[in-house]
C-alpha cells in the first residue's frame, strides 16, 4: 500500500486519537522527545551559538520587527 506522506499522517493522528493505551503513548512521547533533542546535536556549534543568542536577545527584547527586517530583505523575497 503505498500512501502519500499526508494520507499517512492523517491515518496517525486518526489512530493516535482512539489510543488509550498509557504506556504506548509514553513510549511515543520519548520518541517525539528523542527526534526533537537529536536535531540539536546535528547542527554545528556556530550554528548553535546563533540560536542561543537569538533566544538571549528575544529574552531582552532586543528584536527587530517583521516589517523592518521585510523592509531589509524586500529585494531579496
């Protein structure tokens, strides 16, 4: 049976939804936790630098509006 990737994720989300099965949806829960942690890990150390301070900077509100930075970067879009 060879589904599209949407129809596969829609007869997910359909199965998920019946699932009453606690221990099934903790096994799941650490899956989704592992798949976002390891992305983490994949990435280079600069790259890594660039996110933490991006968050920093969110943090203090040292942000830049998305009209601005469109303004920039129109010529490029």
């Amino acid at each position: 049976m060879d589904l599209s990737l949407e129809h596969k994720k829609i007869e997910l989300i359909q199965w998920l939804s019946t699932l009453n099965d606690t221990s099934l949806i903790d096994q799941l829960m650490k899956l989704r936790e592992k798949e976002k942690a390891e992305w983490w890990n994949e990435i280079s150390a600069d790259e890594r630098a660039s996110i933490e301070k991006g968050i920093q900077e969110a943090n203090h509100k040292k942000l830049t509006s998305h009209s601005k930075v469109k303004g920039i970067y129109e010529k490029w879009l």
